[in-house]
C-alpha cells in the first residue's frame, strides 16, 4: 500500500489551498488500487479537517509513515522527513536566493523532490499549475482598479468570495466602463484571463483594429501573442521558436498599443533577454494612456518595469507617479498608473484553484507518480534524489555550493 500524505502548509502566511479537495481524497482512496490519502490537520485551509473525516479519509498529525508527501509551498526546513518523496514548489529552479539552504536541506536529507513547475509533457509543455486561477483573479483585480480609479464602483475582493461563481456574480453586478484592454500571453494565465471576460460578455478584436478603434461605447478588449509586440530586429519574420531561443536578437512594438489602451494585463512568460513592454520613460509620453495595469506575471522590474514589488492578497494596489519616478499609495493621484501585483493570486478563490488543480494531479501525474511513468514525466520533475541534483537539474550545483 503506498501512503500519499497531504501536508499541512507550513509557510507564513499559510496557504490556503491544497493538492487534493476531500472529495479527490475520496475518489484516490476508492478507485486507485494500492493507495491511500492522508490528510495532516490545519486550521488554515479552504477545506475543514472535518470535510475530510467525513468522507473517511483519515486525519493524522503524524505522516512519518507516508511515502508521497505532497503540499503546495515550500516545506519548512525543520519539517523535512529523510528519505521521502516530496511534492511541491519549491522554487529553486531559477536558482531563487531565498531559498538556497532548503535545496542544500534537500540534497542534505537524501529526499526525492518532484517539483510541479517542472512537470512537463514529452514536448516541454508544462502539464499543471495554478496559472488559470491567476488570470481568472487578476483580471478581477483589474477590473476592481479600474472601478476604484474612477470612482465607479467598488466590487468585493475576490478572497471575499466562496467560489468563482461568486466572484463572477458580483462582477455581473457592476457596469464596467467603456474601456480598452490589453492582455499579453497565450498560456494558462491569459487563458484565465479570456475566460472571466467571455463570462461576463467582454467582446475581444483583433490587434490591428485595437490600435485604431477610436471612440467606443463597450468595453473591448485584445489579447496579444508575442509576434503583436516584437519584431526582428533585423526586419526578419517573426518565428517563435527563433525567439524563445534568442529573444535578445528581437526589439519591442507595444508602443503602438499605448495610445489604445486603458488597461494593460501582463500574462506572458519573459525572458530577461527580451524587450519589455515599455521603459519608465515610455510612462511620460503623451500618448501613453495606461492608466491601470495587473501585473499578473509579477517579474519585478521586469517585462512590465512600474512593477517594482510584489503586492498582498490584503492590500494589491500601489501608485506608480511618471513624474516624480516613484511609488505612491494607491489611487492617491488622477495621473498616476496604478499597478495591481500580486504574487500569490490562486490563493484568492482557494476552492476552485485546489479543484482545478488536484484534478489535473489525478488525470496527468498520478499513474506516473505511481510508477507507470513511460514518458518520464516525474523523472524530469525531479530535482533531487539519493543525496544529490537529478538529471537536468544538474545545472544548480554552483548555486547549491554558494558559487553563484
């Protein structure tokens, strides 16, 4: 019997989502051969320990005698158990400082960590994330920005909110003003994004009749792939392939998009090699008319540079002033460009993220975590394993010995 451990989230502020609802629990439990879920207690997640004991999955403080440990953030270093599988987060790949000593702790502790960002298909595609439930939120967010900027309305957070349902009603409550939107990306995120506003009858256009629609009554909105806002700086056509290899070889054209749009929501991948969006002093053209950006992707000072912190679940909003170059209390000046950045975005509609999410667990990762894994696809999620860096991680040993 092979015992799969549901921990309780151990960062502060903790996580209120999970790997698996309790009725996943129940379904694994029941239907999956050879296997069973238990749950570590916690009085922070979106599900109640007792939601859990009701569909008999058991409650134990003690997961010492699990195999699998799966949680969503990092585990606490002092809460690392020898020798297990773990699953989660745990953002070392791109060689994140804050979290050198817990890849040390890893390899330290001889365990096998089988991070979700590095779970892929046999063509690189990552197969799970929270991504969805990111632009779902931070479109929200945006929407709740702008109705504040304009003294229109002032919608109820989403973290107010049960469930998506509930989230979408309330947005259906409002009338959102004739404004223009501009959504970067293709991936999960923008497609979280695209559909909040084809549930609440957002009526999208094409990139060319975006630049030049002139005066509107409705509310429209684009969404831009990256050929839409780069271009070969030799005058080449655009290819993707080419550009995600060297994105440094490529130059920016969002510019025509400023004198267009109101709102601007940042749902796309960067490289650090590739053009931004637009430079600090883009802010202060006259034809710059973003007024309201949701930074979804949240790189500080990155693709989108007025993103230069991250905001909170409790306080998302802050004022970026062109003028002055610095940051101000949100909604505090009518020419300021007030960014919402949050990092942690999934975590306002915990339910429907944990849902969306275990599902995607069951249906894709499941099976080869459980050993019929033809495609690899928890041996290339491996980050660590018996004591050392796995496979085609092997490229953090300098940041794991303090080199770099």
């Amino acid at each position: 019997m092979i015992k799969i451990g549901i921990l309780r989230e151990g960062k502060a502020p903790p996580d209120k989502r999970v790997p698996f609802t309790p009725e996943q629990c129940k379904y694994i439990n029941e239907s999956v051969t050879g296997v069973e879920v238990i749950v570590q207690p916690s009085p922070h997640r979106c599900f109640l320990d007792n939601e859990y004991k009701s569909l008999g999955i058991r409650v134990e403080e003690d997961l010492s005698f699990c195999d699998i440990l799966m949680g969503v953030k990092e585990v606490n270093i002092p809460d690392l158990i020898s020798g297990k599988t773990y699953m989660f987060f745990s953002h070392t790949i791109k060689k994140q400082p804050y979290n050198r000593e817990l890849l040390k702790a890893l390899v330290r502790a001889g365990i096998r960590m089988v991070d979700y960002e590095a779970l892929t298909d046999r063509d690189g595609n990552r197969i799970i994330g929270f991504g969805r439930f990111a632009g779902v939120v931070g479109a929200y967010n945006g929407f709740r920005a702008i109705g504040l900027k304009r003294g229109l309305y002032n919608l109820k957070p989403a973290y107010f909110c049960r469930d998506m349902e509930e989230m979408v009603a309330e947005l259906s409550k409002v009338t959102i003003p004739p404004i223009t939107i501009a959504v970067t990306g293709g991936g999960r995120v923008a497609g979280g994004v695209v559909e909040l506003f084809q549930r609440i009858g957002l009526e999208s256009v094409d990139p060319e009749r975006f630049v030049h629609l002139g005066k509107i009554d409705k509310p429209l909105y684009v969404r831009l792939d990256p050929s839409d806002y780069n271009s070969h700086s030799l005058g080449k056509p655009f290819d993707y392939s080419h550009f995600y290899s060297r994105p440094d070889e490529y130059e920016g054209t969002f510019h025509r998009f400023f004198p267009a749009t109101d709102l601007l929501i940042g749902a796309a991948y960067w490289d650090p090699s590739a053009p931004v969006l637009f430079t600090l002093d883009d802010t202060r053209r006259a034809e710059f008319r973003i007024s309201v950006i949701a930074d979804i992707t949240c790189d500080i000072d990155g693709s989108i540079p007025t993103t230069r912190r991250a905001t909170s679940i409790d306080d998302p909003f802050y004022d970026y002033d062109p003028m002055t170059n610095q940051l101000d209390k949100a909604l505090s000046k009518p020419n300021n460009i007030t960014v919402m950045a949050v990092d942690n975005l999934p975590c306002e509609l915990p339910v429907d993220a944990s849902f969306d999410f275990g599902k995607n667990l069951i249906d894709k990762v499941l099976d080869p975590l459980l050993g019929n894994d033809p495609d690899e696809i928890i041996g290339r999620a491996t980050i660590t394993d018996d004591g050392k860096l796995s496979g085609r991680f092997r490229y953090l040993q300098n940041f794991l010995d303090g080199v770099e």
